[in-house]
C-alpha cells in the first residue's frame, strides 16, 4: 500500500516502562514513523483528514521493517506477547473512523483472543507480517515485536543489537566484537553520542594507523588500526539501535570502509621496506605483494558490484558457500589478523606477502562463484538461500 495514495497517518498511544538504548518507546516510534514517511498525527481528533491510520502501542518495541510491512495492510491487528505470554494487541490498522475505539484498547492492553467479533480485523503477529528473512542485513531472524518492561531491558537491548548485525560479514566482527561492541554502543547511547562522531573518530584512526605503519611501528599501528575496527563496528550498530542510520552517515561510513585498506597495504609496505626487516624478500618482492593486494581488492569489489547488478543479490548470499567464506574472505579484518600475527612473530614482510596470497585465492574463489552462477541463472535471477 502507498502511504500517501491511500492516506495514512500514524498514531502512537501509551509510553514504554524503560528507554532501550536511551529511546523511549513513543520517541522510537516518532523516529519511525519519520523514516518511513508517515505523517503523524497528536491525536483520533486528527486523524479525520486520512482515509486509514496506524495506530501502535509505545510500550511495545517494533522492528523498524515489521512497521514498514504492516503499514501496508488494511484492516489489520498485530499481536504481541506480553511478560506473561498472551498475546496482547501491540498496533492496528483502521479505518481513521474507527480509530478512538481502537485508541482505547490498545490503550488498556487488550488480548487478541479477547477482540470483539464482526470487527473484520484480522490479526497477524510480527513473523507472519515481516517473515524471517532480512533482506536489508542479509540473514535470518524472526522480527522483534515485545513489551519493553524494566525486567527485560537488558534481554531486549541485547536483541536490538544482535539484530543490528548484518549476517554476511566477517569473522572478526561476528564472533569477536559483539560482546564488548554492545557495552560500547549501550555507553554512546546513554552519553547522546552520535554515530557520524565516532564515525569521524574512525577516520582519526585510519590516518593514525596509516602514519604509524609507514614509520614501521607496527605495533601502535595495529593498536591503532584494530581501535579503528572496533568503532566501525560501533558506529553502525549505534546508527540502527537508535534508528539515527541515514543515506550521508552511509555514505560516510562505508565511503571510509571502501578507499582506506589500501594505503595501509601501501604504508605497511613502506614501513617493511624502510625499517629493513624483509625477512628474506626483496624490496620488489614487497611491492609485488602489495601490488597484488591492491590489483586483487579492486577485482574483488568490481565482482561484487558485477554480480549485484547482474543477479540482483549480493554475492556472499547466494548460496551456504557464499555466506561461510564471506567470514574469511580477503578483506580488511581477516587480513589484519595476518599482519598481527606476523608483527607477533617479527615478520611482518611476510604478513603482507600471505595478504597477497590469500587475496589472490579469493578473488580467484568469487570467479569461479560467478562462473556458477552465470550457468545456474542466464537470464539473471538469482534468490539467496536464506530467503528459501
């Protein structure tokens, strides 16, 4: 359903027992609202002038894409379990007419089993409305509709995080950052921070790290650097937690993502090449490494650029494969853990030669990939498998 050709407003009522992540729960759904472009209306008295209205319950925390889905319906109900496990009405869809009745059960927490009957609702809960697929993050999980109660604060902010995580990516940032990741997140939220700030102290570190690596103090470069990967990892999930994500802190944060890696290839070359320490290369051995790098980051992102607009997926959800190498492919993350284990082991020339290597295998890898899907689909569709 269009919002504006149908004319829909949105309409919020009751609060939240505890803010989640330093939101109340009317002002995460203003914040909703306002990103899917609902107009929103203070009261029923207003919503006269739309022809249907979606009226939510603050005191329920909803998935931004449950929303963006059930503003589509018409004549509908989403349920949601309460702390005692019934089904309690958390949104509805109505007829503007219809919407000071509406108003006033979800008001008073009215049990979907308990609905009137000859109303013509029908009632949908999250799953059915949104499924488990989340197109956006690439991955599998059931959509969050829940009662924000005080005794489940720490639960449901841990799963807005946990669901601010994109499913494709990799190891590092899946199993490594999460835990103090979310702790971070939580602390930025509570100080007001925004998430274009630690953003830009990102790129702070990316200079500092491409400084340091250049002068050969790989050591504090690698503090530096991973300092740098951890907050790229916060700023994002602080965006989406706090529903502040928008198209320039996008472009923003994954413009920084996109051109840094390789000049630390570059300055950890320099830095090999001034401090001496080749560990039995030669200075052109170094920078055949480097250029291979280089050659084979640019090759992997033309593929996946090739392949999204070829397919209209992203290559790392294609099939299981794709997904499982995407935690170890050659990218900035994995390919830091080589040079830091190579700085460990006091030899960080073939840290960088083992960069190459790896990034030579795995442009090789998303080859041979794209060579299976041109077969699998020639007319040009493809569906990931987490959406089977």
């Amino acid at each position: 359903m269009d919002a504006q050709a149908h004319r829909i407003a949105a309409l919020s009522v009751g609060d939240s027992e505890t803010a989640l992540f330093a939101l109340s729960g009317r002002d995460r759904l203003q914040a909703i609202f306002a990103r899917l472009g609902l107009p929103v209306v203070e009261s029923v008295d207003h919503a006269q002038n739309y022809d249907d209205i979606l009226i939510a319950h603050a005191g329920y925390v909803f998935d931004e894409r449950v929303v963006a889905d059930f503003m589509k319906t018409r004549r509908s109900a989403l349920a949601a379990d309460d702390d005692g496990g019934r089904d309690r009405l958390a949104a509805v869809v109505c007829r503007a007419s219809d919407a000071r009745r509406w108003s006033e059960r979800l008001t008073a927490g009215a049990d979907c089993d308990a609905l009137p009957e000859g109303e013509g609702v029908t009632v949908y809960t999250a799953a059915e409305i949104s499924g488990a697929y989340n197109q956006r993050l690439r991955k599998k999980e059931d959509p969050l509709v829940v009662l924000a109660s005080r005794a489940r604060k720490d639960e449901i902010e841990r799963r807005l995080f946990k669901g601010s995580y994109k499913g494709a990516t990799d190891i590092v940032t899946k199993f490594v950052l999460p835990g103090p990741a979310f702790h971070a997140t939580r602390a930025a939220a509570a100080l007001g921070l925004h998430p274009n700030l630690i953003t830009t102290v990102s790129l702070l570190l990316v200079l500092s790290t491409f400084y340091l690596f250049m002068r050969g103090e790989f050591a504090l470069g690698l503090v530096s650097g991973w300092l740098m990967c951890f907050l790229d990892t916060v700023d994002g999930k602080l965006a989406r937690v706090t529903l502040k994500s928008s198209k320039w802190g996008n472009f923003y944060d994954h413009g920084i993502d996109l051109i840094h890696p390789p000049f630390w290839y570059w300055a950890w070359a320099a830095g090999v090449v001034a401090s001496g320490n080749l560990s039995g290369l030669s200075d052109q051995m170094v920078w055949t490494a480097f250029w291979t790098i280089v050659v084979g980051y640019v090759s992997g992102r033309l593929i996946e650029g090739y392949f999204v607009r070829r397919f209209k997926i992203e290559i790392h959800i294609w099939r299981p494969i794709d997904y499982w190498f995407r935690h170890i492919t050659s990218r900035r993350n994995p390919n830091l853990v080589m040079l830091t284990l190579s700085a460990i082991a006091g030899a960080p020339a073939l840290g960088l030669a083992a960069v190459a290597a790896w990034t030579a295998f795995s442009v090789a890898f998303h080859l041979v990939r794209l060579g299976a899907a041109e077969m699998s689909a020639p007319q040009g569709a493809l569906k990931s498998w987490l959406a089977e």
